[in-house]
C-alpha cells in the first residue's frame, strides 16, 4: 500500500473512532492493516464492539469517491463479507470525500461508507450511524475543473446537445476537435460521476440534469469577452445588421443569453440585445456606428471564450441562436432575471426534450 493510502487510512480510522465516541456504547477495539482474506485484500479490518455484540468492520480505501467509483468497487466489498462465515460483517467504501450521490450508492449497493470529513453510513446492530453535510476537506482532490475547462467542455456540450446519441471516444475527438488522451480523460471522468453510462465502448448521457448542473457550478458567462454599446436604432434593427454583417464578412455570429431565450422559451423582457461575434467586437462596432458606453447599454457584444460557444446554433427567422444548452448555462451564472429565465428555459424546454430523448431510447 502507498503511503498516501496508508495516511488516509489513518484519517479515516480517527473518524471512526470519533464517530463510535458519540455513540456512548461502542468503541474500536482492534484494527488490522491490509488483510487478506482468500484471494482478497482489505486495506482495514476494524472490531467494533458494545454491551452484548460486535462487528467486523471491513474497510476498502480509495483516493477517489465518485458515485461510479464505488458501485465498481461494491462487488469486491460484498467479497470481503462473503468471506466470513458470520453475518455480522459491514463492508464500508472509503475515500477522501464521498458526495450525497455517493451516500446513496452506498445505500443502494448495500455497503456501509465513510469519508476524511466524517460522512458516513454505517448501519449496525442497534445503531444505524447516518452523518451527512459535511464539507470536503480537500477539495482538490476532485478535478472537477478541469472537466470543464474550456477544451473539455467542448465535449459536454456536444453530449448535452442529443443525449439520445451514444460516442466512441473517437467520434468525440473528431466531432470537438480533442485529442484522443483528452476525451478519454473526460470520459473516465463522467463515468466516476455516472453523468454518463458506457455499453459496447460508447458512452452517452445518464443523467443530463445533473451534468449540465456541475457545469454551472465550474462556469461564468464573463469567460466570454464582452463590450458594451448603445444604439438608437430598434433593437430588431440592430440584430438584424450585426446579423447581415456577419454574415456578408463570413464572421459566425449567435445570438446569446436573454437574446436566445426570447426565442427559444420566452419568459423575461428584456430591452437588450445580447450577441456573440467571433471576432474582436469593437470591429462589429464600428462598421454598425454602435457607441460603447459604461452604463446604460442596449447592445453587448461577447467574443466566445471558445469555439464550442457556437456548436449547434439554430436559426430562428433568420438569425442564429445559440443552443439551448448554451443559453442555459449563460444565463444561469447571469445576475439578475438572468437564473429566472434559465430556470423556465430548463423545465419548458430542456428538461421535457430529455425527457422525451430518454423515454425514446427506452423504447428502442
């Protein structure tokens, strides 16, 4: 075993003892480091006892604690039990940290867990332990980031955008513009966290809520570049030649944000337009007599942080639009009305296509 092992097995054993500290009746009489057990190994075999009874404690550490990670692990923890002759053994996951989401693969898989924070599900005889909300204390040990850094998620959003579509790693690396070693690092990643599910070697999206809401949580609409401007033309007018222009310049353009869900899921009102250029914005600008101000703007212009930024644009009477993914997690980091409009493009428009995207390939 490594050492770093070693030391969050020591992390996580102090936790169990103070954890059983609470409970006024049972205390860690015995533990054992990486035991073996037939043809397998337990990283910990603890004792637990109390007035009247005891339990065997079988720990499996891991560096990492992500919903995926431990239903793999469940099979070989379910061994550990099975190679006692008595009952009264709990197999328990250990990681660092392990999420809400985790907890309940616990729960499902029928193993018992527990976390460096001090999270855990140990159900035992007369004591069923649940303890839940406590913050990760290293909170770099989830590279939750770079999954959705600018590169990455380019891949997100092209698995967001049909969730009925399955991949080959090769196909994403084709379709975003990815290295092979990039979209295979991402994946394995989304399979820990099971946005996603894999059959056949191809991957496609399993839960598309949960995915798009860790990219909101890794986001902000003010990646992309911005500038500010002020028109006295109709603000129809505005999009229309910025639209034209664009489009004669041989320049990809979309419009964005509030822009965006006023055609595809109207909700708030706004007297603004907001617009993505793919190229330097005072340029558009100056060619349309748009006047930047500080304060009081009609008309925002944003240079993509990204060229996934404009993946799978639509047009709406003529203009282009951002996808529906996209217009989401711009507006959803946007002050203001700005998570309103997400949240009403979410449940009439996003959750209902995946909906019927998912009910479709069940079908099948």
């Amino acid at each position: 075993m490594e050492a770093s092992e070693t030391s969050g097995i020591d992390r996580i054993l102090d936790q169990l003892r103070e954890i059983l500290r609470t409970t006024g009746d049972r205390v860690l009489t015995s533990t054992r480091r990486n035991v073996r057990f037939g043809l397998v190994d337990v990283d910990a075999d603890c004792t637990v006892t109390w007035p009247g009874g005891q339990i065997e404690i079988l720990i499996e550490y891991k560096e990492r604690g992500q919903p995926g990670i431990i239903r793999n692990s469940a099979t070989q923890l379910r061994s550990f039990q099975n190679a006692f002759s008595s009952s009264d053994v709990l197999p328990v996951f250990a990681a660092p940290y392990i999420t809400e989401d985790g907890m309940e693969v616990c729960k499902e898989e029928g193993i018992g867990c527990i976390d460096e924070a001090g999270n855990c599900l140990l159900p035992m005889p007369g004591a069923h332990i649940e303890i839940r909300g406590r913050r990760n204390p290293r909170p770099e040990i989830r590279p939750i980031k770079s999954a959705f850094a600018p590169k990455s998620s380019r891949i997100i959003r092209v698995l967001l955008s049909d969730i009925r579509k399955s991949w080959q790693v090769q196909e994403l690396a084709s379709e975003t513009g990815s290295s092979l070693g990039l979209v295979s690092r991402i994946k394995q990643y989304l399979l820990d966290e099971e946005f996603v599910i894999e059959k056949e070697r191809r991957i496609q999206v399993r839960a598309p809520r949960k995915l798009i809401d860790a990219w909101v949580e890794n986001y902000r609409y003010k990646r992309n570049a911005f500038s500010e401007y002020y028109s006295f033309d109709d603000i129809s007018k505005v999009e229309a030649g910025i639209a034209d222009w664009c489009t004669t310049n041989n320049i990809r353009y979309a419009l964005g944000l509030f822009s965006a869900a006023a055609r595809i899921a109207p909700h708030v009102r706004m007297n603004k337009t907001f617009l993505f250029v793919d190229t330097d914005p005072s340029v558009v600008a100056n060619a349309l007599n748009l006047k930047q101000v500080h304060s009081g703007a009609n008309v925002v212009l944003l240079r993509p942080y990204d060229q996934g930024v404009l993946y799978a644009c639509t047009d709406y009477d003529g203009l282009s639009v951002v996808s529906d993914v996209q217009a989401y997690i711009d507006l959803k980091t946007y002050k203001g009305r700005g998570e309103e409009a997400a949240d009403f493009l979410m449940t009439q428009v996003l959750e209902k296509r995946w909906a019927q995207n998912q009910n479709t390939a069940l079908a099948k």
